[in-house]
C-alpha cells in the first residue's frame, strides 16, 4: 500500500502554494496598490522558480528527477530567505540609516549596466525599508520568509529521502 503523503503530491502542492503566492503579490501591487521594491521583485522570482521546478516535479514520475527538483527548490528558497531576512533588516533600520531610492527600474534597464542594477536591487533601496502590510504582526516579507523556510525544510525531506517512493514519514 502506498502512503497519501508522497513527495509528489507535495510537490504539487508548494507549486501551487508559489503560484497562488505570486497571485496574493499581484493582487497586492494591481488592486490594493502597494507598490513592489526591488527585493520584493527579486522574492516573487525566487517563488516562480520554486513554482515551476515543483510543478516539474509533480507532473514527472521520476524519484531521480524528484530529488534533483527537491534540491533546486531548496536553493531558490535560502536565496529567497536571504532576500527576504535582507528585506527585514532593512525594515528594522533607522530612517536615517536606509539606502538613498533609487530611479525606477525602467529608468534604470535603460541608463545602467545591469550588474549595477543587480547589485542595488539585492542591497535594497530606502522604499524596502518601508512596512506597508502587515498580517499577525508581520510584514509582507516576514511572511514570504516563512514560506520559503517551510519550503526548504518540505524539500529538504524529500531530498534526503531513502525510501524509493519517496513518500515522507
């Protein structure tokens, strides 16, 4: 008898949680008009990744390629937990400590290289430093922070899985 609980239909459930995720920021930024920040660009990449690497993993039936997929997730999420502690540092700074704003990014495509871009929009901008939502006391990206250690601790067991099925304990 096989377990419910298998690696691949977690794995379908964290693409949909990172697709339904990026539809919570869309609906954030398009209809209650908060404006997204450079880090909070680069978390939404971090959650499409885990998206599409988990949906490739749901939808093949392959415990070799499962386990790749389970380590790539683990990747994209402690980069998007690192973009995400950065973006709460800089929340927790002092007005006057914040990095100057910058530009808009499509001002910015167009006059600097993009390693400069790159470069400001991991450090952040004074606009990441502002808390514009909050749910149970914490903001936007104390909230994609638990999603992402949560995905990496979910993928993490699954890449370490010995059993073949990988189905979890």
């Amino acid at each position: 008898m096989t377990s419910f609980i298998t690696a691949r239909r977690f794995h379908g459930l964290i693409a949909f949680t990172a697709f339904a995720l990026l539809g919570v920021a869309f609906y954030m930024e398009y209809e209650m008009g908060l404006e997204p920040c450079p880090l909070c660009m680069l978390q939404r990449i971090m959650f499409l990744g885990v998206g599409v690497i988990s949906l490739i993993s749901a939808l093949l039936d392959s415990v070799k390629v499962r386990r790749v997929c389970a380590w790539l997730v683990v990747v994209f999420s402690i980069l998007g937990a690192a973009l995400a502690i950065r973006h709460l540092y800089l929340q927790h700074l002092p007005e006057d400590q914040l990095p100057a704003c910058l530009p808009g990014l499509s001002y910015m495509f167009e006059v600097f290289p993009w390693q400069e871009i790159m470069q400001a929009m991991i450090m952040g901008t004074g606009e990441c430093g502002d808390v514009v939502w909050t749910f149970m006391g914490l903001s936007i990206p104390g909230w994609t922070l638990v999603a992402f250690v949560g995905m990496a601790i979910i993928n993490g067991m699954i890449a370490l899985s010995k059993n073949k099925a990988t189905s979890l304990p």
